[in-house]
C-alpha cells in the first residue's frame, strides 16, 4: 500500500522520524520476528538517538520529556512500529529520570556517557512473577552485611530485559516497618549471581524484548545504591509510572497519525463519489488526533 502523506495528517520529521523512515518502515520482520533488531538498536545509538534525554555534559543533546515525546510520535509516525519506540523511550526515561536525578556524580558519568552513546542498555526491575508490582507482594530482598548488599529474588517483565547491560533492581531492605522500605541498586548484568532469564513470548508490542532476572546471592557494594536508601517507591517507582504514561503518548499519536495517514492512502487508490459521511468521520479523527496532541 502507498504510505504517501497527506499534508493534514503529516507530521514533521526530526531525527528519530527520519531515521525511521529509513531504517525501520521498510523492515516488516520486525511485526513477526523472535529476535531482537541489535543491527538497528547499534544504528539508532551511531544515530544519536539516545542521546535525546540525556545532558550535554554527558555526551547528550540536553532534552526533556516535551522532546522524547515529540521524537516517539515522528519515529512511530514514520517507522510504523510501536514496539521498538517503547524499548528505545523507555531507556531514554530511566537515564532521564532516575539516573539525572538519583545517581552521584559518578554514577552519572559511568552510565548515562554510555547510554548516550548508545553502548550500554538499560532495565527498570521492579515487577515479579506470579505478584506483579503491587509493593504489598513484593519479596526480592537486599540484605545488609557490612559494605555489602546481598540480594536475593527473582525480577519478571522487565522491558529490554533480555538485552539489558544494567539492571536498576527494586529490593526490599527493611520490613519490619508498618509500610516495605524499597531501596534501588544498580546491578549489571555480568554480576555473580545474576541470571538473565529467557526472553518472554509476546504476540503484541514486537519487537520490544521483555524477560526477566533471578538474583542469588548476588553481592555489591554501597556504591551500586541509587537514590536515598529505603525511598525508591515513593522517590522512583511511582513517579516513573507516571512519567512513562506521559512520554509514551508520543508513539500512540504517532500510531495514530499513521493509521490515518494509510486510511486517506487506500481511499485515494479507490476513488468514488464524494462520501459526506465519510468525510465527516475523518474530520473528527483528524480533530480527535489534534486534541490528543494538545492533552500530551
């Protein structure tokens, strides 16, 4: 089918919209696929592209969340792919969010440089199997022994899970309050002790992996803790929630605007008498679109 733009539902291309275009639009194994695209996610990093959200002093380009928005609409607008703009926002958010914020100088420096540069990926693990991410069923646990946390538990449907280098665990380290305190370490994937599960099956959402971790024993130091010991679910979790619901309404609007785009397409290869009805039901998505814009 022609994916020809119509001037009413385009929408304007930055960097990750063309690089879409280019690399991701034509590549229809990434619906159906089992792999993960590592041959697009290593362009996307030679691209720039995760260098959106993270400052100019760490190698990045000094963005916020206004600006990750706008790139996922135009990289899903053009590209036509859902999945891989979740993966790739949802690095962008933690680097942000919880690494600018929370992370010490040095953490900041060894990490988000990386992740600008597109040579590390990064998980959020909060989730655990058969509990979900309610903290009242939480277990995985981080043991304090002197300078060292010992860790033990088990980490499910962790976005970029399978392909993640660092993994920023969510762990219990003091239960004997009326409320779980929740402290967050980062852990990289090549620790003793950390296993790296196999990815997950998943029909929707291709091709963003998602697995999970299991942690044995798994000894760091003080230095692996991020933020305020037993602060992460106030300080971390819940906002991420939000601030994830936020930036992801730019690959929906993209979504959308695509899907709108490829209607006008099929209409125009099959022309027929003016359809009043039909006009109208495009004007209102076309209106219903712009609103959505407004409120993200």
């Amino acid at each position: 089918m022609d994916r020809t733009e119509t001037e009413i539902f385009k929408t304007p291309k930055n960097p990750a919209g063309a690089f879409a275009a280019q690399y991701v639009a034509s590549r229809l194994d990434l619906q159906t696929g089992q792999e993960f695209p590592m041959d697009i996610w290593q362009k996307m990093g030679k691209a720039g592209l995760f260098k959106i959200g993270i400052a100019q002093m760490y190698g990045g380009n000094g963005g916020g969340y206004i600006d990750l928005l706008k790139a996922g609409e135009s990289f899903v607008r053009n590209g036509y792919n859902l999945g891989l703009a979740l993966s790739w926002l949802y690095q962008q958010i933690i680097a942000h969010y919880i690494i600018r914020i929370f992370g010490t100088r040095e953490q900041q420096s060894q990490y988000l440089i990386a992740a600008a540069a597109g040579k590390i990926t990064l998980s959020f693990a909060v989730s655990e199997p058969g509990r979900g991410a309610h903290p009242k069923q939480l277990v995985t646990t981080a043991r304090k022994h002197g300078n060292v946390y010992i860790l033990n538990g088990e980490k499910t449907y962790l976005t970029n899970g399978p392909i993640a280098g660092i993994f920023i665990v969510i762990a219990i380290t003091d239960d004997k309050t009326p409320q779980k305190r929740f402290t967050a370490f980062i852990v990289p994937r090549t620790t003793e002790g950390v296993t790296v599960t196999q990815p997950m099956a998943m029909n929707f959402l291709k091709p963003s992996p998602h697995g999970g971790i299991k942690l044995e024993n798994c000894r760091v130091g003080k230095k692996s803790v991020l933020g305020k010991e037993g602060s992460a679910w106030r300080d971390m979790v819940v906002p991420m929630g939000e601030i994830e619901d936020v930036v992801m309404m730019g690959p929906v609007l993209g979504g959308t605007a695509a899907q709108l785009s490829l209607l006008i397409a099929a209409i125009r290869e099959h022309p027929s008498e003016p359809d009043i009805m039909l006009q109208s039901e495009l004007g209102a998505l076309h209106a219903l679109l712009q609103t959505m814009r407004v409120i993200a």
